[in-house]
C-alpha cells in the first residue's frame, strides 16, 4: 500500500473528527462514511466515562479536537518531509499502549502506519474503545489497512520489533521480556513549569491548563513549579482559579482530599486553594490533585538541574527562561514532529 494512501486515510480521518466538540457535533459535508459512523462515534463519546472513569466527555472531546487539527494534509507533510521511507521494509511492529489519557497511544500507532509498516496493538484495559474505532473507520476509507491493522486480544505475538509504554516498574518487565527484539521502552515522566514571578495572569491561566488537562495524569502534564526564593504564589493560585470546579468531579475530589489528609497527617506545609495542594519537595512527580515546589537560585542553576534530570522530564513550560522551554498551555497539544521521550519514532522504525 502506498503512502501516499495512507496518508489520505488519516487526513480523511482528521476530517471526520474535526466535526465533534463539546459545544457540538455537527456533520459537515463531503466527510467519508459519515453514515456509518457518526451516530456511533458520538455514542461512544457518550459511554468513554462508564469504560474509565478519567475519560469525562469534556477530556475526550479535547483529545479527538487535538487529533483532528494534527491530522491535516499540510502536518503530515511537514513531519514526513524529514524522513526518507522509500527504503522501509515493512515488518510488523508490536505497540503495547497506556490508558492514562485518551487515545495517549495513537501517535505510535500513526507513526507505525504512516511509515509503512504493519501494526499489532494490545491496548490498555483502560482505553480499548477508541482507538478500534478509529482503526474501523480508516479500514472504511481505505480496505487495503485491514491488512495492516490487528489487535490482540490476549497476549502479544508475532512481530518483529516492539514499542511499549508503561510505568517505571513495568518497564523493567518489558527491557527483560522483549530483550531480543528491537524496541522503544517508555517510562514514566513528568513535566516541569519554571516562573520568574513575572509572568502575565494569561501566561498563568495557560499554565493551569498544563497542570489539570487530564486531571494531571498524563506526562505531559506540568506536576512540578521552580520558583525563586520568596516567590509570591498569590498570582498564581487567582489565574488558576477558574479550573475550581474540578473539585466537583468525584474521583479528583476523592484524590484531593485523600493526598491532603497524607500531607498534613505526615505535618508537611501545605499552600492549599480548596482544589490543589502545593508542597515544597524535590520529586517531579507529584500525586493528582497536588502540585511540588522548588526554589531556585539563579536560571544558570535551573539548567544544570533540568540537564541532570532530562531523562525524567517529558515537557519543561517557561516565559522563554530556560532552553527548550514551550509556551504555557502547550503541554497537552504537541505536534506530529513532538516526540515522546525525544524519541525519534520515525527514525526508529525507518531503521530496522
């Protein structure tokens, strides 16, 4: 199958999704096989908080807007353009997926596609639903993907080469198991915001988007603030108060006061606004609900840090303070060219 054609699939497939949101879905014309799948796919919309808990429609809307922007003819243009796939021998590749955000594992399994490869999916228990779905319809746009498309209902097998992403401890489990295959091995990250105390309330409101897109599971998500000494976190906790009515939803409110109660039984200070707790601590990762801080002396001193810690850090969010440093609010919308981990996938899977 041609690339060329895969690359149609996915940009109808961008289309298709570009016509739901949580203000409305609404059918637009000229979008492929919307007879089959447009009802479908708003039921599932529909039923994704009863498979998980965290995947409240507002978090699932998010998810499939940012893939739909991605998926254009000009993106995929741009992030391909790089690469030679002309020479690509084409295998199959085993992707073992998270489920901490939704359709967190596309990205692979796009990249898999997209350079010529077959793919054999085990999703997580977590997310099983979308993207099959999503798999379905782009079998419907182009029947040759049926071919290249498999998931696995129990345990993984027959392929030639792996990429898994999992926790620090299951990690371990996969550096053992898939030792003689070829493989990307993900562990968990964190991501970090550096402030100077001069950042504007937009900068901040951005910011809080970083921290609770997601409710703050994916790693992606800014869970750790270097601030300087004697920082006022006033400003701070003003420009993120229109995300409070995070509070409201069961399963964050039950991590907020669970994570709070530990804190102050364990008498650790505690900057609390009735929906984040933020805690002086020298650990990236920080439970959901809560936010750590550090001081910091000088910027010069902040860079040696993140240096050191660069293999556990997956975004780093600044006013330009810092080398490779995102705009706020960015965290949770990477390009096609944004690599997990820095990574290269493409280059990866262009080698074997």
């Amino acid at each position: 199958m041609l690339q060329i054609d895969k690359k149609k699939a996915f940009v109808a497939l961008g289309k298709f999704l570009s016509q739901f949101s949580e203000q409305a879905n609404v059918k637009k014309a000229g979008v492929l096989h919307n007879d089959l799948f447009f009802d479908s796919f708003i039921d599932l919309i529909q039923l994704s908080q009863s498979h998980n808990g965290w995947y409240t429609q507002e978090q699932v809307y998010f998810a499939i807007q940012s893939w739909a922007e991605a998926l254009t003819e000009n993106n995929l243009n741009t992030w391909l353009d790089a690469y030679n796939l002309a020479e690509v021998k084409p295998k199959t590749i085993g992707l073992i997926l998270a489920g901490n955000i939704p359709l967190v594992g596309f990205h692979d399994f796009l990249s898999v596609l997209i350079s010529g490869h077959s793919v054999a999916v085990k999703t997580s228990s977590n997310d099983q639903h979308l993207l099959p779905f999503l798999a379905k319809y782009l079998i419907a746009v182009d029947a040759e993907l049926k071919n290249n498309i498999t998931f696995a209902e129990g345990k993984l097998e027959n392929f030639d080469a792996v990429i898994a992403t999992g926790s620090n401890n299951t990690a371990r489990y996969f550096e053992y198991y898939f030792k003689d295959k070829p493989s990307i091995i993900r562990k968990s990250r964190n991501s970090i915001a550096v402030l100077n105390g001069q950042e504007t309330k937009q900068q901040l409101v951005a910011l809080g988007d970083d921290i609770f897109r997601y409710f703050g599971l994916g790693c992606r998500n800014v869970s750790k603030l270097l601030v300087p000494k004697g920082y006022d976190f006033t400003p701070f906790f003003e420009a993120i108060f229109e995300y409070q009515d995070v509070i409201h939803y069961e399963k964050y409110a039950n991590n907020y006061d669970y994570n709070k109660a530990v804190f102050l039984m364990s008498n650790f200070k505690l900057l609390d606004n009735g929906f984040l707790t933020i805690k002086e601590d020298k650990s990236h990762a920080s439970p959901i609900s809560s936010v750590f801080y550090e001081f910091y002396e000088n910027l010069e001193a902040v860079e040696n840090r993140l240096k050191i810690d660069e293999d556990i850090i997956q975004c780093i969010v600044s006013n330009n303070l810092v080398q490779n440093s995102i705009p706020f609010g960015t965290t949770q919308k990477p390009k096609l060219w944004d690599y997990a981990d820095d990574v290269d996938t493409i280059d990866f899977l262009i080698k074997l």
